[in-house]
C-alpha cells in the first residue's frame, strides 16, 4: 500500500469570502497567502503554500480534503492502487494545479459522505517560514466528519486508503494516515446527516490554549467546547467558530504511534468523561454546521 506524509489542506467554502478571509488570517491566526481572479483565498501554517484554501460559495461547508503522499513514487502507488480497487481516479487540470500551485494531483469521491479526496506529492514550497501572529499554530492537524454510515467509511479508509485505527468509541473512529504518527489525521462521528464536524490547528504550549481562549471570548466569538481534554488523542482542546458557524480546533498534545508495533486500537468506554477528562459539555451549536459539497451530488442534479 502507499505511503502518506501527511493531512496537507482542507478547502471550505465560505459564505463571504471578505469577511472568512479576514477571520482565518487575523482571528485563527493563518497567514493569507494569496488571493486569485475567482475570489479564492489561500493561507498556510506552515511552509506550504496553502493548508487551508477558501472558496466563495451560497452555502458554507467542506469542498475537498487534501492528503501529501511521501514523494512521486508512493503518488504513483497510490494512483495504481485506487484504479485496481475501481475508484476511479480523476486527474486535476494543468490549469487547476497552476492554480493551486501543486504537482501532479488527483481526486476520488468517498462513497459514503460523498467528500471529495485529493492526493498529491508536491506543493510549492515558501521560502519564509511561516510567522504565528498570536497562537502559535504548528500544523494542521486532523479533519472530523459527521457521519451518518461509520462502518462503511471507516471500512473504506482502511481498506482502500491504506489508514490505520488509533481508537474506537461506540460507533466512532479516529483514524491516522499510515505511516503519520499522529494519533488522528481523521475521525468519523456518528451523526443522521453526513457533514463538517470541524477542522483542527495543533499549536505549540499548553498556554496557547489559555491564552486563546480570553482572546477569542473577549471579541466576543462563540467558544462552543473547552478548553478540556481528550482522552483518544490525550490533546487539550478548545473549540469555537468560525463566521459561518463551522467549528474550528485549537489543541496542545497529541498521542504519536511508532511505525512498527504500534499498539492496537482501543475499544474506550461511551461516556462523556471519554470526551473531555475534565467533565466539560459542548454547547449545542458545536459541529453543527458545514455541509459537504460532493461532486456526486452535483453531478445527480
């Protein structure tokens, strides 16, 4: 099976692109890049030229999740390896990947959300380091689906896309893209309706929790979970939202597996201390907005 570097970008769309624009850059604390002629805006937290691309759009959601596989050669695996299993690889346009500023990529439809995938090698590389403003981001960390099939999309991870299992509670997963060693690059939530649960920032201290949090209640964003703690993933969390309503993450700490004998995934007891150790509740307005643009979905109508 082919090998991944990491989770690269998620694309959302975004009710007004001004105002999300400002939001991510001055609030989240990404550094805007560029923006082009079709209103996208592209910002990173890292050395990538983009990790989180925004598109202008009528209804808010998540448009694309973008994985970096190690170099060309497990990108040729993995496009192999997609074709043998039926999924049929679709290739991204000369001018699509001017655009985004990448290497060869290409995209497949996962069955059951209906989320569009993204595998590429390359990215243009920047040569100033990214620059915290405030929080001090290290990397984009995981995505989180709302998910009304679990078994199904996990099966489909993990069988066709080379991810491995970290934990299991009740009807949820977190899984890691092999051989990351982060605790999740991805979990899938059980929910009635398939949509964004929310996206993840991991930062650098245990402070930049704290201190993000007075700053994000003192301009009065709604915090909508924590801070707490996780016990999955052993992170300390917070979470808030962006203008659209879609939650966002800010965590601290994160269980890393080795590549070779990892343990094997938990079976974690259901109850509300497993999602936070410190006992917090989320409000009601946590992961409940974001909808999944699939091209299925686009292609039906």
């Amino acid at each position: 099976m082919f090998r991944y570097k990491k989770i690269g970008y998620v694309a959302l769309n975004v009710s007004d692109i001004e105002n999300s624009t400002k939001f991510y850059d001055e609030v989240l604390g990404l550094q805007l890049v560029e923006k082009n002629d079709k209103g996208m805006s592209f910002l990173r937290c890292s050395n990538d030229h983009h990790n989180i691309i925004l598109y202008p759009a009528e209804t808010a959601g998540i448009k694309r999740v973008g994985f970096q596989l190690e170099n060309d050669r497990q990108l040729e695996i993995c496009y192999e390896e997609l074709v043998k299993n039926g999924l049929e690889p679709r290739e991204v346009s000369e001018k699509e990947l001017k655009e985004l500023k990448q290497g060869r990529s290409f995209r497949i439809v996962e069955p059951n959300t209906g989320l569009e995938i993204e595998f590429y090698s390359k990215m243009m590389y920047m040569v100033k380091a990214f620059v915290p403003k405030h929080t001090r981001i290290q990397r984009l960390g995981h995505l989180v689906l709302n998910c009304v099939d679990v078994e199904s999309t996990l099966k489909f991870f993990s069988e066709k896309l080379n991810f491995e299992v970290s934990d299991q509670l009740g009807d949820n997963a977190w899984l890691r893209c092999y051989p990351n060693p982060y605790h999740h690059s991805l979990a899938l939530i059980k929910s009635n309706e398939n949509k964004l649960h929310h996206v993840n920032f991991m930062v650098t201290d245990i402070d930049d929790i704290g201190i993000a949090r007075n700053r994000i209640a003192n301009s009065e964003i709604p915090i909508v979970f924590g801070p707490g703690r996780h016990e999955p993933s052993e992170s300390i969390f917070l979470y808030f939202l962006d203008p659209d309503g879609m939650s966002l993450e800010y965590s601290f700490g994160m269980e890393e597996f080795p590549e070779e004998n990892p343990r094997d995934a938990r079976m974690l007891e259901t109850s509300p201390w497993t999602l936070d150790r410190w006992g917090g509740k989320p409000d009601p307005r946590f992961a409940s907005k974001g909808k999944i643009e699939s091209p299925l979905s686009t292609i039906d109508n």
